[in-house]
C-alpha cells in the first residue's frame, strides 16, 4: 500500500468521522490501523523488493555524482577553453635603424657591431630585441651580426622575422645575455653560426633550428655554457661540419660546438646530406647527455678527437653511415656507455680505440643480417681497447635476443592474470651463435598448466629477434544445474568446472518417470551480496536455449534450471489395490475385495473369491497400503540443500558425493557437487502474502465499528 494511498484514507475518515471522535484523538487510532496494514502487509514482501529498493537508492546516488562529474569536467572544459593563448613577447620599445651602430661590408651591405644607446632610453627598455624591417633591403640591408655586437647586454628575448639577408653570425654576438629560448628559423639565409655565439647563457633552454637550409657551420662552443636540454639537427642540407673555425680562423681543440652544456640531455643529428665531420670536443662534458643518435649522414667520414667525451650516454644509435671512416676515440670516456645499435655502417671504419674508457659488459645490436660482422668487430674492439680489456662475464658482444610470450585459447595476448596483476613477456638476451636456454614458465593465475604453441623452447641465438610462445587456458566460472519439477521440488544439482574454451550441452537429461517441460537461467550479476540475493531469486525463462551447445566462457557462470512435469499413471484393470472388486477371470484383490472372476484369484486382505474358478483368500490385521507407482531418478537418497545456492554467499557449502545425470555427455568438463533434495528451489517474481493485509483490513475494520458505537452511545 503507497503512502499516498495512507494519506487519502486517512484524510477520507478525518472528514467524515463525529468531530467528537475527532477532538478525542480518536483519528490517531485510525492512523494506527492503517500502519498495522502496512506492517502485516509488508510481510508478505519478498527479499527481491527490497533488493531493488535498494538498488534504485544505490543508482540515484551513482547519479548524483555522476552529475558532479560531468558539472566538474563542464567547468574545467570552459576554464580551458576560455584561458588566453600565450602572446608573443612585443617589445616597450620599437626599433628603427638609428637604434643600432653598423659597419659597411665589402658588397654594399651592413653588420651590425651593436646598440647605438644615445639614441634610445636603454635603461628602460624591457630587453625584447625586434629589429626593423628597413635592415632587410636597401642601403640599409644587414648580413652578418657582428663580434659580441650584443654580448653583455640586457637581451632576454629576440625576434629575427626582419633579418631574413642574414648569413653569418660572428664570434660571441649573444654571449652573457639573458635569453631563454631561441629560434633560428626566419633566418632563411644563415650560412655561419660561429664560435660562442650564444656562450654562457644560462637562462637559455631551447633552440629551433627548422629551415636553415642554407646552414654550413657550426662553430665551437657556440651554446656552451647554457641549461639546453635537447638539440634536434635534423634536415640541415648544407650543414658540413660541427665545430668550426674558432675566433682565430683555427679548427677547435678544446672547444666543441656545443662543448659543456651541462643540462643537454639527447642529441639527434640526421638528415644532413653535406654533414663531414663531428668536430673535436663538439659535446664533450655535457654531464646530463645520455642518447645520442646519428643517422642519415651519407657524407660523414669523421667523428673527431673525444666528440662525446665526460659525458653519461648509455645508448648511442649509429645508422646509414655508409662513408663513416674514423671514429678518432669520439667515444672515449663513456662509462655509462652499455648499447651500440648500428645499421649499415661501413664494415671497414677505424675503430680501434673509439670506446676506450667505457663501460664493461655491454651490447652491440645489428639491425640487419648484413650488420652482423661489423656488430662482432664492434664488440671485438671495445673488448681490446686501452684501458678496457674486458674478459670473462664482463666482456661486449654482439647481441640477439628470444622472448617468451604468452597467449590464451583465443591466441589473445595474456597481460593480466585473474587476479588483475599484470603479465610480462621474458626477455632473454646473449651473444649470437651461443645456445640459450628455456626459463621457467610462469604459472598465471586463472589459467591451466601451458602448452609449447610455437619457436623453439632451447635453441641458439640468431641475429634476427626470436620469439617463443606458450598458450593457456583460462579457467572458466563454475555454474550448477538443477533438475527441478514444476512444483519446484529438487529432483536433483549436479555444479560443473572446467576451462573457457570447453563447451556445455544444453539438451535436458532424462529423469524416469518426469517429461521436461521449460529451461530457465539465473546469470551472475556483479560480486556484492545485494546482487547476489537477485541472482538467487530470479530465473529468467530460455526455451530457445535448449538443445544448443555454451562455452564455459561464454556462459560466464550462469546457472541452468531445467523444469519436469510428473507423468500420469493409469491404473491395471487386472489389479484392484483398495477394496475394490475384480471381476475378471483372473486377478488379485490386495485390500478387502472380492473376486468374482470366472478364473482363479487371489484375495490377500479379508475379501472372498466368489469366482468359478480356484481362489484363496488370506486375512490380514493391518491398515491399508497405497503402493501406487513413484517415479525413479538416479539418485533415491535425497540430502538437504544448502542454505544459500553453490557461489551465492550465505552459509558454508555442503559437500556432495558426485552422481552421474541419465544422459550425462562426455564434455571434457568437471563435475564437482551434486545433490537429490525434495526442497523447492526459488520461484521466479515476487511473492505475496495476501492473507496478512485481509487480516489487518478486518481489524482495522472491528477496531472503527467499535469507536462508531462508543461514540454514538455518548452522544
């Protein structure tokens, strides 16, 4: 009964009850009866009800945060949608050409030699330097940035887009200024960055070097000094050389191009057509370096005296440097140095104390089967280089690799077991052309024992990257099956277990003396206890299943109900069990009958033979017996079912001693419990008690005919 069905019979009997009653508090008495409905009422009320009264409170929270969430990400959509790009820095003051002093070149043009303070307040410029555009043409046009033309000044940030006839920057134009970021890419035209150009900036963390085409050099030291994390050379056609000339029109010695970067951490220099030579020193004590790669230098022949000298590479990448034909010790001191990959070098460079001073026990990896030879000589001389002579277990050698992978009965990759935790390949390494053999195969939670699905289980290492494959099974949810008479008597449970790919036949067994008549499911919904009272209370009818074939995967532990009706008997002519008569010419009379057959009968219980034929009659002092015929199924000694159905929650499962269904198929499967119980199983829907709510209404009916009378009587 709803509370708002309460609320109109209660407001029906406050209108129309004695006011006398009324004043009396009698219309308490009222709401009292209807409450007693309610409450004898409710318990007619199934477990099922309350469950989803539950479960809708459950959802409307889910909801309201739900809601929270997405009134969260609304907000945090329109934050960002609505936060201001970033400006491109724009200077308190505009240059013109008089800002600057020049000097006149050769050809006609001009170079810059620096600021011309007298014809601009300095002191309260902000530091953004944006030159003209009046230096690109003309008499005014400007090619080269002259030496330290700005060293030393309060630069922080500079727009080159007015510069684009710039080719050469002259030794230290930047240095000791405050820029943090830098891009080269307006200046189209740049030939020459020389030697510090940008030194001991500090503040300075990246720089873009996109489409310097034109770009030949680069001179020493030019970022030394600096905080520059990466440096990406990359598709700088022109490019011939990494630390240039120094200021005195010398090649470096000491000092590289980007020499003492302490903050540089990867360096990636390719696609470089006219790139010959990594000069002297060009990265050399960059602390922080620890990758570096060098790839599609088709000219490159050099990579001079201690390139990558007091630095921590761990990894370095040499690939398609087919003129490569000295490595003068660039390598020299890199002890942290422990992979060498190379593809397509030129099997004949020097490299005899390239790696001297590094670290043992390292790996060179050949990318393709034509690398293999040069990868051992690699390795051949790292091991023999001054200052290594690596032996033993601490040598390099030139590396493959097998991998054990693992797989499930869908060949799907196994990254997580059954208990959520994650599954890693093993990854064998060791030097080409040596055995290696098998590790222990995992044992993987929720999986069966594993099978060799393909590679070689021991083998020898090849160049090529091999792979061993092992594949589980996963083992599949239990699931029972009831066999049950339509009056929801057990007739008998039989729980099975087996593995995802293995499949169940849904064709009902044969069960003597019942013939089938419908096939419900129960699915598993969710873990928590709630949900579970649904799942035991709720068979879903499935005809249509009957018959068929389910994986135990796929079946994902659903539950079978298979429903029987009894068979009819009819009664034997010939035979009357219950005093009756039989007037057949031969028969049997078990309780008090006669017999008046014309043939021979026999009367077992107190009756008489009246027929023509021989018959004899034997009393006996007892009750009658009902033997009429009971249905046999396999098992005839039922036991109790459990409190709660197998996987349910509730009380401790009862173990079963195993019994074998008349057409039980061979399935491959595992029959674990079994059970014969004359109990009902749960029927499916809500049940109602509808003698309780008759019993309130009549009370509640006594109970107002009583006060009608006692207050009339007052009256």
């Amino acid at each position: 009964m709803s509370q708002n069905m309460h609320h109109n019979i209660y407001s029906h009997f406050q209108h129309t009850m004695p006011a006398s009653l009324y004043r009396s508090h009698t219309h308490h008495w009222v709401y009292t009866g209807l409450a007693t409905i309610t409450l004898l009422g409710g318990l007619g009320a199934t477990p099922v009800t309350l469950v989803h009264a539950a479960g809708v409170g459950q959802s409307a929270k889910i909801g309201t945060n739900a809601k929270s969430t997405k009134n969260a990400t609304t907000t945090k959509a329109t934050a960002q949608k609505t936060k201001s790009p970033r400006a491109i820095p724009v200077s308190n003051h505009t240059f013109v050409v008089n800002d600057f002093t020049y000097t006149t070149n050769s050809d006609g043009t001009r170079t810059i030699t620096g600021f011309n303070t007298g014809n601009f307040d300095y002191n309260s410029w902000d530091g953004i330097l944006a030159f003209p555009a009046e230096l690109s043409t003309g008499a005014n046009k400007v090619t080269v940035l002259g030496e330290s033309a700005f060293a030393s000044t309060k630069v922080t940030a500079v727009d080159f887009t007015n510069l684009p006839s710039l080719t050469t920057l002259v030794y230290g134009a930047f240095m000791y200024t405050s820029l943090t970021s830098l891009d080269l890419s307006p200046l189209v035209n740049l030939e020459s960055i020389g030697p510090q150009v940008f030194a001991a900036v500090p503040s300075l963390t990246s720089v873009n070097f996109t489409n310097l085409n034109h770009l030949q050099s680069l001179g020493g030291g030019i970022f030394s000094g600096s905080a520059i994390t990466e440096i990406d050379l990359t598709a700088l056609p022109a490019l011939e050389i990494i630390g240039g000339p120094s200021y005195s029109g010398e090649h470096t010695v000491d000092t590289g191009a980007f020499n003492n970067c302490p903050q540089l951490k990867t360096v990636k220099i390719a696609n470089m057509e006219s790139l010959q030579t990594i000069g002297r020193s060009a990265f050399r004590d960059c602390a922080s370096l620890t990758s570096v790669e060098l790839a599609q230098l088709p000219a490159l022949t050099t990579i001079d005296w201690r390139a990558f000298n007091s630095t921590n590479i761990t990894d370095v990448i040499l690939s398609d440097l087919p003129s490569l034909t000295s490595v003068d010790s660039g390598f020299y001191g890199t002890q942290s140095l422990h992979q060498i990959t190379i593809n397509n070098i030129n099997p004949t460079v020097d490299i005899d104390n390239a790696f001297s001073g590094t670290h043992n026990r390292g790996i060179v990896v050949p990318t393709t089967l034509n690398d293999v030879e040069t990868a051992k000589k690699f390795a051949t001389k790292i091991n023999e280089a001054d200052n290594n002579k690596f032996t033993g277990p601490d040598i390099w050698y030139a590396n493959a690799t097998v991998q054990y992978t693992f797989i499930d009965q869908d060949n799907n990759p196994i990254t997580v077991d059954g208990n959520n935790k994650p599954v890693t390949p093993i990854a064998l390494s060791g030097p080409i052309d040596t055995p290696y053999t098998v590790p222990d195969v995992p044992e993987i939670a929720g999986y069966g024992e594993p099978t060799l699905y393909s590679g070689v289980a021991t083998g020898t290492f090849t160049f090529a990257p091999q792979e061993v494959v092992y594949k589980y099974r996963a083992t599949a949810k239990p699931f029972t099956v009831y066999l049950v008479d339509d009056a929801g008597a057990e007739l008998k449970t039989q729980q099975y277990s087996g593995f995802a790919d293995e499949s169940f036949d849904l064709t009902p067994p044969a069960v003597d003396g019942y013939t089938f008549k419908e096939l419900a499911t129960r699915p598993i919904v969710g873990n928590d206890n709630a949900r579970a009272l649904i799942t035991e209370l709720t068979w879903i009818r499935n005809d249509a299943l009957k018959g068929t074939s389910v994986k135990f995967g796929a079946n994902n532990g659903t539950s079978y109900k298979f429903v029987y009706s009894k068979n009819t008997t009819t009664p034997d002519p010939n035979s009357d069990t219950n005093n009756g008569t039989n007037t057949d010419g031969t028969g049997t009379n078990t309780s008090g009958g006669s017999n008046t057959g014309g043939g021979a009968g026999t009367n077992t219980s107190g009756g008489s033979n009246t027929g023509g034929g021989a018959g004899a009659g034997t009393t006996a002092d007892k009750e009658p017996t009902d033997t009429a015929k009971t249905p046999t199924i396999a098992n005839t000694n039922p036991t109790p079912l459990p409190t709660s159905l197998p996987g349910s929650g509730g009380g401790s499962p009862t173990t079963r001693t195993p019994t074998t269904l008349t057409n039980t198929p061979a399935y491959g499967y595992t029959p674990v419990t079994t059970s014969n119980s004359s109990q009902k199983l749960p029927q499916s829907g809500n049940a109602t008690n509808h003698l309780l709510p008759v019993i309130g209404t009549a009370l509640l009916a006594g109970i107002l005919g009583s006060l009608y009378v006692f207050g009339k009587k007052r009256r």
